[in-house]
C-alpha cells in the first residue's frame, strides 16, 4: 500500500509542477524535454537494460516505441497546458478519467465482451466529464481538457497493446522505458533547435525536477502492480489523483469549483470503482 500512496502523490505533483511551472516564468517545453533525458537516465542506471544496440534497435516493439516517444511529449505539453490555464482539477480528471478510452478501444478491436456494469460506468463518466468540466462564468472552453482526455486514452491503449504483444519480461520492459523516454526527449530537442531559443538553466533544472517524479510515479505503480493486483490499483490511484488534485487546487490555487463540479468529480469516481472493479 506505501508503494501506491507514493505513486498517487508523485502523480499530483506533477501537476503542481506544471502549476509552478507558468508562476515561475519557465519554459514548458524545455523543461518537459529534459524531464525526458532524466527519466530516461534514472530508469538506464536503475533498471536491467539492454546496452547493445543492435539487439535494441532489431527489438520488435523498437520503431512503434520510436513513434510513442514523440507521442509521450506531446501530451505531456498538453497535460502542462492544460494544467495551466484550466486548472489541476481539469487537467487530472482529464487525463484519470481517459480510462474509457482503452476499454471501448477493447471492445471495437480486439472484440472484448464487457459487462452491463462497465457500460453503466462508461455512461457515468461521460455525465462526470460534463459536469467537471462545466464552468459556470468563465469564457475559456475545455478544448484543450477534451484532447488531453482522448489523447491520453490513446496512449494508455497504445501502451497496453505493446505491453500484450512485445514485452515479455523485465528486460524488455526496462529496455522499452529507456527507448520511449529518450525518443521523448530526441522529440522535444528537435523543437528546442527548431525554435532557436536559448536553453536556460533555469528550465534545464526545472526538468530535472519534473523527471524524478515522472520516473519514480510509474516504478512505484509497477511495485503496486506487483503487490496489490491492478483490480486494487488502478481504481485507488485514479480516484486518488483525482481526489488530491481538486482538493489541492480548490486549497492552495483557488481554484472555482462549483457544486456541479465537485458532484461532477464525485461521480468520476464512482464510475472509476465500477469500471475497473466489475
């Protein structure tokens, strides 16, 4: 249970950093990008990887991995945009609640029969989205909350389905952590050089703080994993994201929050525990 508390605390501050991020005048993209080149150093030294590469780059899930590293930066620049101007408590239940999306994902491709209780749930969630997302007096649209919610669910789907078909042991999976975070970061520098602006250190450090949580957010789910069983989890850390960062933001930021929303996150949870739990 340590091992899910820690996750579901690193997860939140990587929302509070984005948060700081704008507060702080840094450049978002700069960070992220180095964010990457640290997570994708912490998870070389601590993990069992594979240094040969030929045997790396002749790996089946190599060239997708590629792809899924220049996806992995855009959304976390989404995720930081989104964090920044419509708040922690969207942005979290955007990104927690794209769980629907691998599981309809289930159901179209790979022809998974699911029961009447994760409809009833994916039905719930979709009236939650309405609801959290509903801001009474404000001009800003959740545009940028409803690409991060879909393309998130993407992401998790991409990664499930790589996990299934190519990564059959821990070898594997360290040596594809390695290659998503470092083909993150090749991404983001190739636009850091494309925009020709100087990379100060400030932002340099900035990622580094933002690495070390990114890193450690998703070690510690795979110990839960381990100990607790995703039927545990997956509904405590996304209930638990999710409960935090409202409260954090409502607490700290100031953020509005009507009784729409937090009715609106109420049932997010709730269809979180009916979609993962039945």
């Amino acid at each position: 249970m340590n091992y899910l508390i820690l996750s579901i605390l690193l997860t939140v501050v990587l929302f509070l950093v984005f948060k700081e991020y704008a507060k702080r005048d840094i450049n978002t993209h700069q960070a992220i990008t180095f964010n990457y080149l640290t997570a994708a150093l912490i998870a070389f030294f601590i993990g069992n990887v594979n240094s040969n590469v030929s045997n790396l780059v002749n790996a089946e899930w190599f060239h997708s991995t590629i792809a899924l590293g220049v996806f992995f930066i855009v959304m976390f620049n989404i995720m930081a945009i989104t964090t920044q101007k419509l708040g922690i408590s969207i942005s979290s239940m955007a990104s927690k609640m794209s769980l629907i999306i691998p599981v309809i994902g289930a159901v179209i491709f790979q022809n998974t029969s699911i029961g009447a209780y994760k409809v009833v749930g994916i039905m719930i969630a979709i009236i939650a989205l309405y609801l959290t997302f509903k801001k009474n007096g404000l001009t800003t649209k959740p545009t940028l909350a409803i690409i991060l919610f879909f393309g998130a669910g993407i992401l998790d789907m991409w990664l499930d389905f790589i996990r299934n078909n190519y990564l059959s042991s821990t070898y594997d999976f360290n040596s594809f952590i390695v290659t998503v975070f470092f083909s993150a970061f090749c991404a983001g520098l190739v636009k850091v050089i494309w925009e020709r602006k100087k990379i100060l250190r400030k932002n340099i450090v900035a990622g580094i703080v933002l690495g070390i949580p990114n890193y450690f957010s998703i070690y510690f789910v795979l110990l839960a994993l381990e100990n607790l069983g995703g039927v545990y989890v997956f509904p405590i850390l996304n209930i638990g994201v999710v409960l935090l960062s409202a409260a954090i933001s409502w607490l700290f930021y100031q953020e509005k929050m009507s009784k729409t929303n937090w009715i609106g996150i109420g049932l997010a949870c709730f269809s979180i525990v009916i979609i993962l739990c039945n």
